[in-house]
C-alpha cells in the first residue's frame, strides 16, 4: 500500500513569475485597474493564496482514515479541553496527598508546582511539534518517538511505556470504579452488596465494553465532557467537607520518623512518583490533536492549545486545593488505600450527609468509565493498526467491536490477578516520567534542531538529563521495592491462608526495609 503521497510545488518560484509578468505586462496593469478586473483580481488572489497552503510537502496517510484516533478531524478547542480534563483529573488525583506526608508542607508544594509547570511546557514542547515542517502530522506518540529517535530506537523507548500506561490504568480504572460501585451500592440500599468484588469488576467492566463501541476519539466527546464534569465535581466535594469538618484530632504533617534510612529514601521517591503520576496524560495529547482539522491558516497547534490552557487551569484549580486541604484536614492519617477519598469514608461517614457520600461516589464511578474510553484508545488504534497494515483495508465492524471486548477481557483478568495495583501509584509515575517529562524535551532537539548553547537547546538539554537521572532511580528503585514488597506479599498471602491487612503490609514495607532482613522477617 502506498502510505505516503508527497506532492511538491514551488510556489515561491511560480509567485514571482506571476509577478514579474505583471510588471512588464502593461495591458495587466491596465486591465487591473478597471471595475471589471475585480472578480479575475480575487480568482488570482485566492489562487496565490492556495498555492501558499500546499507550497510545502503534503503528506497524506489514508490508513489515518481507517484508524479510530484519527477516523475523524471535525474536532476543536472544545473537545480539546473535554479530553484533556477527562484524562488529566482522576483517581490519580485522589492519591496526591499522600505525597505530602512524607516530603511535608515545604517541599509538597515545591514539588507539586515545580511539577505542574514542568509537564505543562512540556506539554507545549509536544504541541508544537505534532505538525512538522514536512507537513507531516504526527497524531500518536510513538509515531513521533520514531520520527525523532529513529523506528527500532523509538520503540524501544516508547512502546512499552505507553502501552504500560493505557493498559494500566484502565486495569486501575476497573478496580477502582467497581469497589466504587459496591460502597454506592450499599450506602444506596442500606444492606449488605449480594455479589462479591469480583462480580462488581465483571459488571463494571461490560459496561465499560459496551461504551467502548463508540467508533472513534472525535465521537466520545460527549462522554469526555461527562467525565470531566464528574471529576470536578467529586474533586470539589472532597475537599470542601474534608476542610469543612476540620482538622482530625491528634493530626501530625511532622514526616515519619524512626524509620530506617533506606526506607525514608524509598519513601520520598516514592512520593515523587506519586506527583509525576498524577500529571501523567501526555501519552494522549497528540491524539487528541490528531482529531483536529489543519490548514496554513489555522494550524491545529492553535485552537489545541488554547483549549488545554483552559484545561489545565480548571485542573490547577481542583489538584491544588485538594491536595493541600487534603493534607491539612488528614495529614500523616490519610489512608494508603483510596487516599482522601477513603479519608472521607472512615473518617466523616457518620457525621456527613448520606446523599453527599453516595453523590461523592456515584460520581467517581462514572468519570471512571469515562476516563477508560479515552485511555482505552490507543490500544484499539494499535490493534486496528495492525490489521490495516496487513490487509490493506479498513477494520470491519465485527471485528472492531472484537478487539475492544477481548482488551476489556484481559483487563478484567489482569484486575483480578493483581488486585494491589491501585497501590502502585509510584510505579505507575516513575514509569511515566520520562514520557512526561524528558521525551519531549529531546524530541524538540533532535526535530526543531536549535542553535547550541541557545536558550532552548540549554532548557531542554537541562530538563531532559534532570528528568532521566531522577528516572534512573525513581523508577528502577520503584519497581524493586513494589516487586519485593508484592513478592512476599504473595509468600504471606498462601502461608496464611488470607490477603495481608493494611496493619501487615505496612509491617512489611518496613520489614523489607530494615538493615536484619532475618529478625524482621521473623516479626512479620
């Protein structure tokens, strides 16, 4: 199949001949400065003016056609901003504050600031180059890591991370909007939920199934919107009855003391990994440009970006007043498992208004089938990419709605596989980092191609080695300790016959970080 048509047309050359040939031409001149010369001025006006338009190299891909990110370019900044905030406020968000108690008030919010700017210039950074000077649209991540980093490189670097971060979180998103769904259940009907955790994933998950037959990113839009307002919305109800009811008794923001040395490290990249997952999404944002239209005259960087400042600003609006009310109302006692929103259910159930817990609820239930969809996407468009490319032809309908029964499947399996997942947040952030933080900034060197020592090529330069030395141990002593920690997790686990209590696995992370591995383990 012929992916790419390249059409050229010197349009420079072909502008200064026509003027040229109006200049010497004394009936042209004449002719134009006649009433009856206005339509044929307008025709050679617009005509210049086309030529303008396609004067760089075109590149048309019609497999894009075929694909559900890019099925469809009807959308704008305001489906922008719906995507963008759907996928940028989560459940992720309801973890922040548990980076606090061990950086404290100080360096919590440093970081979180330092964070959030951060990943906005970059975000900017993959804005800008999502069209090349080519004329090439580069509508998915991995498509522009290979343009950058070269095909074999490009996917070594970007392949597993994205796909780590789509399947993940919507294997997250299931096990956190069904559990969501058996306490609304019970608050609801007042008795005791008839169908166990797993029943409530399978149920959770057909539905998500049965959303995801929507055929393309343009066409969820609405379901974005949805999401959006929902994450908001609990957002804003957390945090106001958790500041609304004040501080807890015996409330401590002192960081935990007594703790060994390796373990106060493991805790502070662990709460870096916390931030750096709560602004994770940067994996989406050339696919949500990608449903937009371009031209010369309105580049699709235009309308994007206006529609994602306005998202960002809603979402500064509702990570920082709950992740700093968050803190303040429950400091060194938020709970590890479901942060302030579990804070919310163990500390103010009796003293808070029924219907407010179960609206808090409802609404965490729906933004997470909302947030599957969009997350979702780029697994589908990979899977529809590789049937493209071997058969030559669009995917049929039958085999569409196949491929995103069978993803949900294998979510729903590797949800009750690994129901510790959700306590993962470091991990999942310190995989994402590089994607948000240092992909883009090399990226914008190897394709914009700066002058040396310039302002940009030092910013990025700078920002890119910063954010891998940090990945160099924040992600890799991540993955150690959540990999030792659920290991003997699992030994415990079929050695007692039962799952480890919070009290336990707390006991545990300590244990794994003590300098007498064998006294600790014998406490255990």
């Amino acid at each position: 199949m012929e992916e790419v048509v390249e059409v050229k047309v010197n349009t420079k050359a072909m502008g200064m001949a026509m003027a040229r040939e109006n200049e010497r031409s004394p009936f042209t001149r004449r002719f134009m400065s006649t009433p009856l010369a206005s339509p044929m001025k307008k025709a050679i006006e617009n005509m210049q003016g086309y030529l303008g338009e396609v004067g760089r190299f075109t590149k048309l891909d019609p497999q894009d056609d075929w694909l559900p990110i890019t099925e469809s370019r009807k959308g704008n900044a305001y489906y922008a901003a719906f995507h963008v905030l759907s996928s940028g406020i989560g459940f992720q968000a309801l973890v922040l504050p548990l980076a606090f108690p061990t950086l404290g008030w100080t360096w919590g919010i440093i970081c979180l600031c330092v964070a959030f700017t951060w990943q906005l210039y970059t975000l900017w950074l993959l804005i800008q180059l999502h069209e090349s000077d080519s004329g090439v649209r580069h509508s998915r991540y991995l498509r522009l890591a290979m343009a950058a980093f070269g095909e074999k490189m490009g996917k070594v670097l970007a392949l597993f991370p994205i796909m780590y971060l789509s399947g993940g979180t919507c294997v997250t998103l299931i096990m956190i909007g069904a559990g969501t769904m058996k306490i609304f259940f019970q608050m609801v009907f007042g008795m005791a939920c008839p169908l166990t955790t797993i029943e409530w994933y399978l149920v959770f998950t057909c539905i998500a199934i049965l959303l995801a037959q929507l055929p393309n990113l343009n066409s969820i839009a609405g379901v974005s919107l949805i999401g959006a307002i929902t994450a908001v919305a609990y957002c804003a109800l957390i945090w106001i009855v958790s500041v609304v009811h004040g501080r807890l008794n015996h409330v401590s923001y002192e960081p935990p003391r007594g703790h060994s040395e390796p373990s106060m490290i493991f805790s502070a990249l662990n709460a870096l990994g916390i931030i750096a997952f709560t602004f994770r999404g940067h994996n989406l944002v050339l696919e949500i440009q990608g449903t937009m239209p371009s031209d010369a005259k309105q580049p699709s960087r235009l309308p994007m970006w206006r529609g994602v400042m306005f998202a960002y600003l809603v979402i500064a609006l509702c990570l920082f007043p709950l992740a700093i009310g968050g803190y303040w109302a429950y400091g060194n006692l938020i709970p590890t498992n479901g942060g302030v929103f579990g804070a919310l259910h163990k500390y103010h159930l009796h003293d808070t208004s029924k219907f407010i817990i179960a609206l808090t609820s409802l609404l965490v239930v729906i933004n997470s089938l909302s947030s599957f969809q969009i997350y979702a996407m780029p697994v589908f468009d990979n899977l529809e990419f590789r049937y493209t490319s071997k058969k030559n032809r669009p995917c049929p309908r039958w085999l569409r709605m196949t491929f995103r029964g069978l993803f949900g499947c294998l979510a729903f399996f590797i949800a009750v596989a690994l129901p510790f997942l959700p306590s993962l947040a470091g991990l999942i952030g310190g995989v994402a980092l590089p994607i948000t933080l240092a992909y883009p900034c090399f990226m914008w060197i190897l394709i914009k191609k700066p002058h040396k020592c310039s302002a940009h090529w030092y910013l990025n330069w700078t920002l890119g080695v910063s954010t891998g030395c940090r990945w160099s141990h924040l992600g890799r002593n991540n993955i150690l300790y959540y990999f030792s920690i659920t290991t003997l997790e699992v030994y415990l686990q079929g050695l007692h016959g039962q799952a480890c209590t919070g009290t336990r696995m707390g006991q545990l992370r300590e244990c794994f970080t003590c300098t007498n591995h064998k006294h600790s383990i014998l406490i255990v």
